[in-house]
C-alpha cells in the first residue's frame, strides 16, 4: 500500500485539493473550522515532498536532531 501511495502522491494531493475547494465552496460556514488545520497540514506535506521521507517514517524523521539541522541549515544556504 505504501509503495502505491507514494506512486499517486501527485493524484491523492490533488484529489485532496478539489475535495476542500468543494467543501469550501458548498458549505462556506465549515471553512472556519478546517482553516486551523490548512497551515500545519501543508507544512507536513511540503516537508515529506522534499525531503524524501516517507510518511511512515515522518515522526522518526522529526526526532532525528542531526537531520533536522542539516535540513535547517541546508535550507538557508
């Protein structure tokens, strides 16, 4: 199962976005409650896009302290 969602990524995030467009277009009073969760949601998603690691793995990549700084320092270099 991993091994298939790593190969439609692209397709669950965009399914993921036209689903939320949709809720936020039928039912604008519920956007209110899912807009706390947009920032850290994509902050999750554009942290395992570019730096590999598979979701499974995404609570062991954040308690790597050498890693976390490499990608730190890395990023603003």
């Amino acid at each position: 199962m991993r091994n298939s969602l790593e190969q439609y990524q692209v397709w669950f995030y965009l399914v993921a976005i036209l689903a939320g467009m949709a809720i936020g277009w039928m039912s604008p009073e519920q956007t209110r409650h899912w807009e706390a969760l947009l920032w850290p949601a994509l902050g999750v998603l554009l942290y395992t896009t570019f730096t590999q690691v598979p979701l499974i793995h995404l609570r062991s990549a954040f308690r790597d302290r050498r890693f976390l700084a490499a990608l730190l320092t890395g990023n603003f270099i």
